[in-house]
C-alpha cells in the first residue's frame, strides 16, 4: 500500500493510489484492501499526533459497509477519518472510501485504543494527545 497523501486543509482526507496487487480476480479491488485502505488514514492521523513515551495505538474494533466495488480503471481513492468520540483511553472514527469518481465505496466505524507497549494495556490519552485530536473532528465532508 502506498502511503497516504494528506490533502491540504482537509484533516482527515487522504488520497491513497491504488496498486495493481489490490485487485483481485473479478477486476476490482480485493475486500480485504478496503481495511487496508482505512488504516492508511488511521495511521496518518496516529503519525500527526505526539507521542508519548511508552505510547502507540491498537485497534479494537472495525465495522465496514461495502458500498460499491473499485472497480481497475481507478488509480486512486480518498479515504477520510473523523472523530466522533474521545474516551479516556479511545477514540472512535467515522471512515468512508470514496472512489475516483466521487462515487462512495465503503464506509464505516474504527476504534483505537491508546496502548502501553511496556505494560502491554491500554493507557489513558494524554492532554497533547487530547489537543490534537480535536483537528480531526473537522467534517471531511459526510
């Protein structure tokens, strides 16, 4: 997977190109690529944030509605995250893969738990961590 391109003044949007290996036998891109996709917003928005000592993500949950196929012929997608809610120690995210065409291909919910990689449990979110959260839950245009 190619890395996520942020698009400028849209926290949360990302164009991410799409690679021959993501298509499978049918002439679209393979289901399981859609999680892929979604973590490259994940994973952008993680990499925007401080980090703290000790400090890194799990995913706890994913819920995704397949919309529409990607069918070859489109080079790329955009793949945006919004926050929702904020826990102590989680996130929770609307995501949605929009097709070249503008078309939606999926959408649905990720959560993301602050994790402790020395005591190997979730951890509370720090206030840095809190702060720039908040310019994600700008509306990427659902």
């Amino acid at each position: 997977m190619s890395q996520a391109e942020p698009q400028p003044g849209h926290p949360g949007r990302y164009r991410v190109a799409l690679r021959w290996g993501d298509m499978d036998a049918l002439g679209h891109v393979n289901q399981a690529v859609y999680h892929e996709l979604l973590e490259e917003a994940r994973t952008a928005m993680m990499r925007a944030l401080p980090a703290p000592a000790n400090g890194a993500f799990v995913v706890a949950r994913v819920e995704l509605n397949y919309r529409r196929e990607i069918p070859l012929t489109h080079r790329h997608v955009e793949v945006t995250l919004e926050v929702l809610e904020v826990g102590r120690s989680s996130i929770t995210a609307a995501q949605r893969i929009t097709r070249a065409d503008g078309e939606l291909a999926a959408d649905g919910i990720s959560v993301l738990v602050g994790w402790d990689v020395l005591e190997r449990r979730s951890r509370p979110l720090s206030e840095e961590e809190l702060a720039a959260i908040d310019a994600f839950r700008v509306s990427t245009g659902r």
